[in-house]
C-alpha cells in the first residue's frame, strides 16, 4: 500500500509539472504552478525559508520521500529504470557509496551559488535540467501535435484547436538538454537511480539528512533468509543483504524493498534517531559528515547571495528574419529588479520561456550568462499588462509584480540606428516605431538640413522609454532593426 501511495503522489507531481512547461495557453500555472515552487533549489534560492524547513523536516521525519515523489527528474529516472526492468527484473545489486564524488559534486555545487554563477549550478540542478529537457525536446513535439490537430479541426470548421508558434529558442540549450537527457537515461536505464546517488546535490544534501529519520525501512534479521530479493529489486543500490544493513543516505523510500520481500522482513517503520539497522557499516566517515554540513552551509548561504513557415508580403515577397542585435547589457524582465538578481537566483529551468505569450524571453548564448532567459524582440514584444514570467519563476529571480507596477519599470532604453532607418537611408515615410510606442516616448522630426521636405526620423525620449521594445518589433528594417533596446543594469521607476 505505501509503495502504491509514492507512486500515486509521483505520478501526480510528475504529470503536473510537465504539464506546466508544455502548457502554452497560460491557464495551468494557477493550479500547478506550487509544484514547481516547493522544488528545493529553487525555493533555497528564492529564500523561501518555510519550504525549505518543510523540506528539511518531511526528510527528517520520512526519509527521501522528495527524491522519489516531488522531484520530477527522480520520477522520470523511476520511469525509465521500470521500463528496462520489464525485461530484467531484479536487476540491481548491491554497490558502495561513491562518497568522495558526491560530496564533490555538492561543493562545487555550493560554490557555484556562492559565487553568483547560478547558471552553471544549473548544468546538475535537478529540477531544472528536467525544465530544460521538456521545453527543448518535448514541448517542439507537442506544439507539432497540437498544429496539426489545430489544422486537422480547421478543414471540419471547427476552432477546438489554434495553431503556436514553434521555433528554436537557442541550439546551445537544445544541445544541454539532449546529452542532459540521453547520460541520464543511459544511466538510469542501466542501474536505476546511479544519477541521484552521485551526480545529483539535492540528493547528496537531502541523503545526510535522510540517515537520521525517525521513518525508515529497517531489515528483520531475525526473519531475514538472505535471499537477496531486496537488494536485486533496489534501484537506488543501497541495501547489503549479506550485512543485513541499508545505506540510509542513497535510500529513496521508494518502498520497492518492502513490497518485494516474501518473509516480512522489511517493513517501513519507527527506527528512533539516529539508530542504525544492526551491523550497518558507517558509509559516511566522520571527515565525510563535516565535508557535508559545510557544504550544506555553502548552499545555504549561496541563497543570500546568491516557425518554420514562410512569411511573405501579399503573399509575394519573402520577408527576411530579424537577427538578434549585440547587446552591451542583456534586457531582463520587470520583475528582476537588476541583472545581478536575475542571473544570481536564474537556474535556467525555461519555465518562464515556456509560459511567454509574447515570444521575448529565450535561453541566451552568452558564456556568462549560458542558458538563462533574456529578453528579445524579433517576435514579440514585452506587453504591459503581460505578467507571465513573473507569476511562474520559483527562484526569485523575477519577482511577483502587478500590470500597474510593470508600467511604470525602467528595463532598458531604445536605441537608434541611423544607417539602418529606411526614412533616413531611403528617404520614404516610416512612423512605424512612433505609432506603436505605448508610452510616447518616440517623435518623429525631420532631418536637419534637410528642408521642408526632408524625412522625419526618431527621437527618443530616454526618460519616458520602459525598453518595451515595440518599437524594435514594429521596426521594418531588415535584417536589424534600426531602432533596438539596450538594457540596464539596475531597473528603475519612472
């Protein structure tokens, strides 16, 4: 019955999140968006003291119950090890602890935070890495599916689906993503949980506490034959039948053990704190136990500081694509107060990506900046009254804000290009950046020593500019704009 209680909780969670990185209609993050903020990291990152103690204390009291229920990339790993096991079951054997590499793991992790280079404690963060590999591997393949059930309702005249765009945000991030997806995989199609046991930091932080819970499946030696049927159907490795004890670190409470012995030998019960099943050897040394509370401080105190279609004009010309202008300071959204919050606290899990109407966020390609979302306006502009990216972000990397605080926050200011203004170069009429700037802060004048009839060009307005970029958007210009945003580093109201 546990075992069938975690795997209702996982599949629930599971479904859920996924959910929430396919979802492009912006309705599921009211009803799914608290999964993904009482994820660790995250909720660590975005201070969220309370989450972090129910954490702490659910581990404590149950063991990690949030490796093999909350966690999504731990379900997805449970998922892939049950379908090899379909033809190899109790495959698993017995295997020592890799200590050394797991602490490791975690200091580098920890130090990655302190050092306010989020982005690269990104690369084994684990929820993040699963938010990668949904929004570039899966979500193409379900916005392909909803398009041609989108086309395939539209010849029956019936509108139950409305065709998305779907396009390549970044080839470095798919690139992460796809060898992220395929080690993982290989690792957990071969020996179940090898990843969480070694790699993961969540796991190793959450592992030390773990050897201390009051909850915890403990071996009846006295019923115990020895027949190994626990530690084969162990995906986690952790169980030693021949010195009837568990590595209460690696253990994920998955409750596999427990169902698979025929004696009753194990069961999921009180063990009282601290206490060891009989004979099970110290796999932490004490060196090992202090490696791991210093680190767990490090990552604690790393917190504070821490679409393919052809467009065409009257279905004759092609329009060419925009390119991405070089910007001196990346644009991030309102929310994020400065850059240095935003790439402090951003994990680069793509969820506000995923959940952009507008099409402005995507993973930059910059290598201080790898992966994290930044603001771009070739399709799309930043909308007013559009709170998106800051409603779902679980970091605290883009803070909650309302549409009227949004109107009045300085992100960046637009910048001019004169040898690229079709006005200037061409002298034809073009207002387009001036009709659709929503704060006025665009005039068009005419051209100094230009005369009567010269052609009027922009002025801008940095006062009144927000770095919306609408004007950038609108821009006709080809391939670069001749008006763009360039970003600031402290946001400001106006």
């Amino acid at each position: 019955m546990l075992r069938k209680i975690r795997i209702t909780l996982a599949a629930l969670f599971f479904a859920g999140i996924t959910a929430l990185f396919l979802d492009f209609t912006g309705v599921l993050p009211a009803y799914f968006g608290w999964m993904a903020k009482i994820q660790f990291v995250p909720a660590l990152l975005a201070v969220n003291v309370g989450i972090v103690a129910a954490l702490l204390l659910l581990t404590f009291i149950f063991g990690r119950i949030y490796c093999s229920t909350i966690c999504p990339l731990g379900v997805m790993q449970d998922i892939v090890s049950w379908m090899a096991g379909r033809k190899n079951k109790r495959r698993f054997t017995y295997s020592k602890g890799k200590t050394a590499l797991r602490t490791t793991m975690l200091v580098l992790f920890a130090v990655a935070l302190v050092a306010n280079v989020a982005w690269l404690a990104a690369f084994i963060e684990p929820y993040s890495a699963y938010g990668r590999m949904v929004n570039s591997l899966l979500a193409p393949l379900y916005g392909w599916g909803n398009n041609l059930l989108a086309y395939l309702a539209e010849r029956a005249d019936s509108y139950m689906f409305y065709t998305t765009d779907v396009w390549l945000k970044s080839v470095g991030t798919l690139a992460v993503a796809a060898v992220t997806f395929i080690v993982i995989a290989v690792l957990a199609w071969r020996n179940g949980r090898t990843w969480c046991n070694t790699i993961c930091p969540v796991g190793t932080l959450l592992g030390f506490v773990s050897r201390f819970s009051l909850l915890k499946p403990t071996i009846d030696t006295s019923k115990c034959s020895g027949c190994k049927l626990c530690a084969r159907n162990c995906k986690a490795s952790c169980i030693d039948s021949d010195n009837k004890c568990i590595d209460y670190s690696r253990c994920v409470a998955c409750m596999d053990c427990v169902e698979s012995c025929n004696r009753g030998a194990i069961g999921y019960r009180y063990a009282g704190f601290g206490k060891a099943t009989k004979k099970q050897p110290q796999t932490i040394a004490d060196t090992g136990r202090r490696e791991f509370l210093s680190a767990g401080a490090m990552v604690a105190a790393g917190s504070l500081f821490a679409q393919a279609n052809k467009k065409v004009d009257g279905g004759l010309a092609v329009i060419e694509d925009k390119k991405v202008p070089e910007r001196a300071t990346p644009v991030v959204p309102v929310g994020a107060g400065s850059l240095k919050n935003f790439t402090t606290h951003c994990t680069a899990c793509q969820l506000c990506v995923s959940k952009c109407p507008n099409n402005v966020l995507r993973p930059s390609s910059s290598i201080d900046r790898f992966m994290q979302p930044e603001m771009s306006f070739e399709r799309g502009f930043c909308r007013t009254a559009c709170t998106a990216c800051a409603d779902v972000c679980p970091n605290g990397a883009i803070k909650p804000i309302v549409p009227e605080q949004k109107s009045a926050t300085k992100i960046g200011t637009a910048v001019w290009i004169a040898d690229n203004c079709i006005a200037n170069k061409d002298g034809v009429t073009c207002n387009n950046c001036e009709r659709h700037c929503p704060n006025g802060a665009i005039k068009m004048i005419r051209k100094k020593d230009g005369g009567k009839d010269a052609p009027r060009i922009p002025m801008i307005d940095a006062e009144r500019c927000l770095g919306c970029g609408a004007c950038e958007y609108v821009c006709p210009a080809r391939p670069f704009s001749a008006i763009f945003v360039e970003g600031i580093e402290e946001h400001r109201t106006i």
